[in-house]
C-alpha cells in the first residue's frame, strides 16, 4: 500500500512540476510582449507622455493583456500591478497609487 501511495505521490509532484515548468515557459513569454508594448515609457525618456500617449498606451497593454490570453499567464500579484499601472495611464493625478508617485508628480 505506501509503495502505490509514494508512486502516486511522486506521479503527483513530477506532474505538478512539468506543469509549472510550461506556465514559467509561456509566462515567460508574455511577460516579454508586454514588456516591449512599455517601450514608449521607458525610464530613459526625458519628457513625460503626453495625453495622447498614456491612452494609446493603455489600449496597447490591453490588447496585448487579452491577445492569446496572455492576461491568464500572469501571477496574481503581476496581474495587480499590471492592471494599477493601467489605471494610473489614465485616472486624474489625485487619483494615482501609489501616493509617493502621486506626490512625486504633484511636486513636478
């Protein structure tokens, strides 16, 4: 009886990892199309975006968010990050989390 049961346990866990290795692989992947949509706000860039440019951002990450369920990929934690990063492209200023970023654009 253990011996079934530590086979079956090991099946288990050897199918739990090769899973988890082909969401890191496809995440991994989804992670990378929606890094490169941020292009436009990147860190190096000297000027703020405009209007303009944070609405057409928005739309880009959520295309790329439902395009080939890329949105599934992403942790729990990605995903809320991700969709606060969104609604801070295009909420009011007051509006923006976190408040040290809030403040920060206030005092610009």
């Amino acid at each position: 009886m253990s011996e079934g049961l530590y086979l079956g346990n090991s099946v288990r866990r050897r199918t739990h990892a090769e899973i988890e290795s082909q969401v890191a692989e496809k995440r991994f992947g989804s992670y990378a199309v929606l890094w490169a949509s941020t292009e436009l706000a990147s860190p190096t860039r000297e000027e703020p975006l405009t209007s303009k440019e944070r609405k057409q951002l928005f739309q880009d990450l959520t295309n790329r968010y439902y395009d080939d369920g890329r949105g599934m990929l992403l942790s729990e934690e990605t995903r809320n990050m991700f969709l606060k990063a969104k609604k801070n492209l295009i909420c009011a200023v007051d509006d923006i989390e976190p408040e040290l970023l809030r403040k920060r654009l206030l005092d610009t």
